[in-house]
C-alpha cells in the first residue's frame, strides 16, 4: 500500500505540471471538493478502514493475515438486496470467531446479536457465558473446521472471520451458501491502540458508529494517561519476558505489540534494541546471559506456581526476578471454563495492560488500581 500511495503522489505531481492550462484551478477545485468527502475516523489501526464519502459509507479491510495484499472493500447500506460487495447493516445475527470479538460487541451492548460460535468453553466474559448457557449462542466446533451444518442453519447475516492462511475452503464454502463474511485482522495489529480501535469496525456494522469512537476514545485517554503519568517516573526498572517452550526461548522483539507496552510503562525491556516486530527465538544461555539481573520477568508464559515453573526447567532458578518474587504471569486469571481473560479482554483494553505494567513496576504512581490481568508467581 505504501508504493501504491507514493506512485500515486508522483502520478498527481506529473500531471499537475502538464495541465497548465486555464481549466487547471477548475480541475483543482473538484479534486479538492472529493478529498474533502473522503473522510477517514481511522487513528491507528493499519488493518482497515470506514470512508465516509457524501452519503455512501464503505469498510476497506486492509490486511486479513501476514504478508497478504489483497483488500476487500464493501459498500454500507440498508437495502434488502444487497449485492457481492455490500453489506446490508445494521447487523442484527452474528457469528464471530475470536474471544477478543467478545468484549467488543459487549462494550457495544450487541452481544445478543452473537447467534453462534466456535469452541464457546474459551469464551470468558460472565456477561456472555450467561447467555450461551441459555442456548442462544450455539457451538459452531473448531474455529479453523467449523460445523458449516449447524452454521448454515443458523442463517447468520455475517460471519466475521479470521484466516492464518490465504486459502480458506470453510470460509469460501460459507460465502458460496450465500451469508457474507468479513474477515477481521485486528490480530496483526502492531500497536496497542491499533488493536482496540477495531472496535470501530464492529461499530459501524452495528451501526452503532458513534457509540464505537465514544468508546474507543475513553480507552485512548485512559491509555494516553497511564503513560504520561509512567514517563514522570524516576523509576526505570529493567525487565525481561516469555519463557522456554521446547528448547527455544520466545520472547517480543523490540518492535513488537508487547515491546510497545513495556515501552510506553518506562520499563527497560532488555531487548528493546532488536528489530523484530514478531517474537524472538533465543536460547536459554544467552536469555540468562543478559535477563538474569533483570530486576521484573513480566509474563513467564502460562506457569500458575513458582513450582510449576520450576518442575519445567529447574535452571529458571537462575533468575533474580524469580529469587526475589518479581515473576508475573497471565496464566491465573481465567474464565468459569478455562478461557484465559488475558486473550478476550486486553486486545480491547489496551489501557488496563498498561496499568497492570505500572502497578507492577512502580506501585505507587496508580496507588487505588488492581491488577487485571497479571499475578505474581507464588
């Protein structure tokens, strides 16, 4: 997308210089008067996009999973009959595909237009579990191998989706039955905020646009906050992450979504100077080498118990933040039937993460907060 903007840039400068003629300011004029229609409430997010132009609404969705290129771009409307690429809102039947869906349709107060589900036992918000123990929300299976059966007999008005890969059978399968899918990458998003204003997305399907960015734009404050306050710190506490699986050590790179966090908390992420935007994989001696000292190990993966951590490898020992009662997991905190709160709630609460870094790391600059989502190891 990038070269296609600047190649248009150039293109409009070129023929800007040969149309010199007297019927230029008039061109200009028009072209300034269609800009101004064009209007974008898009902040953040990288992955999509609501242009709003004269009375017509369309939502472009940018990047659906890594390195794809296509764009799906869909006409809003209220028509009954709507045609390949437009979507008839508001939506009123709804089957979506991830827990992190889940807290925004219920900031939205639509989570009863949610009609069904794949795997619902990961679903955790009380809020929600209430209503699929009514039998509303159906289980639809695996999310990557949905019952298309029970699916169909649904008759959702759309299916949001999200594919790992380019090539989906189940998906293309539900669009050629006739219900519409959007898929939703707000999974790839590299910035916490990025992540939350897909709530945006949801808001105009819902046509509930203005209670969307009313939303978003209190969790932006809460957020914008917490790290104002973070950076008046003196404090600058050095911090390491991740844990071993196999014989591999992963762990954010210095670009990345959690990188960003340990960031905008004041926190000295140790390997902040590396230029991964995904995870790093390191092993277990050089992690030790640099992370011993580290004053905070801040998400040791999904360990419940000093124990635990120590039963999967008895060199974890090593680590003064384990030593000293400084180990922080997201493993404790779950919903009645085993869904991590950790994965449905903070891509929507970016702002809740970042306090619970700071409540952590510098106790006292949020004195009357509670942690959300991390514990300490006991």
């Amino acid at each position: 997308m990038k070269h296609f903007f600047t190649l248009l840039i150039i293109s409009l400068f070129f023929i800007r210089c040969k149309n010199t003629d007297k019927k230029e300011p008039q061109h200009q004029n028009k072209q300034e008067n269609t800009e101004k229609h064009n209007f974008s409430s898009i902040k953040y997010a990288k992955g999509f996009d609501i242009i709003t132009n004269n009375n017509q609404k369309k939502l472009i969705i940018k990047k659906v999973f890594q390195n794809s290129k296509k764009q799906f771009e869909f006409t809003l409307t209220n028509k009954t009959d709507i045609s390949k690429n437009e979507l008839k809102i508001p939506v009123k039947k709804l089957v979506v595909t991830s827990t992190t869906h889940i807290p925004m349709l219920e900031l939205l107060n639509s989570e009863n237009t949610l009609i069904g589900f794949p795997h619902t036992k990961y679903i955790s918000s009380k809020k929600t579990r209430k209503i699929i123990d009514t039998g509303h929300i159906i289980e639809l299976g695996n999310e990557q191998n949905m019952n298309t059966e029970k699916l169909l007999e649904l008759q959702p008005e759309l299916v949001v989706g999200f594919s790992l890969h380019p090539n989906s059978k189940l998906y293309e399968n539900i669009k050629k039955a006739g219900i519409p899918v959007v898929f939703n990458g707000d999974w790839l998003e590299e910035t916490p905020l990025g992540r939350a204003e897909w709530i945006k997305f949801f808001g105009v399907l819902l046509n509930k646009e203005k209670q969307a960015d009313s939303i978003f734009n209190a969790i932006e404050k809460s957020y914008l906050d917490a790290k104002n306050t973070a950076q008046k710190s003196p404090n600058y506490p050095s911090i390491l992450s991740g844990s071993m699986f196999k014989e591999v050590w992963n762990l954010p790179g210095g670009n990345s979504f959690m990188a960003t966090f340990f960031k905008d908390a004041h926190l000295d992420y140790l390997w902040k100077e590396t230029n991964n935007s995904g995870s790093l994989q390191l092993s277990f001696e050089s992690v030790l080498d640099k992370g011993k000292t580290a004053d905070f190990w801040l998400g040791c993966g999904f360990y419940q118990t000093k124990n635990e951590i120590l039963n999967a490898n008895k060199h974890y020992k090593e680590f003064d933040a384990l030593k000293n009662g400084n180990t922080y997991t997201i493993g404790t905190k779950k919903g009645k039937t085993g869904g991590l709160i950790y994965f449905e709630l903070a891509p929507t609460r970016p702002d809740l993460v970042l306090k619970d870094l700071i409540k952590i790391t510098n106790p006292t600059a949020l004195p009357d907060y509670e942690l959300t989502f991390f514990e300490r190891l006991q």
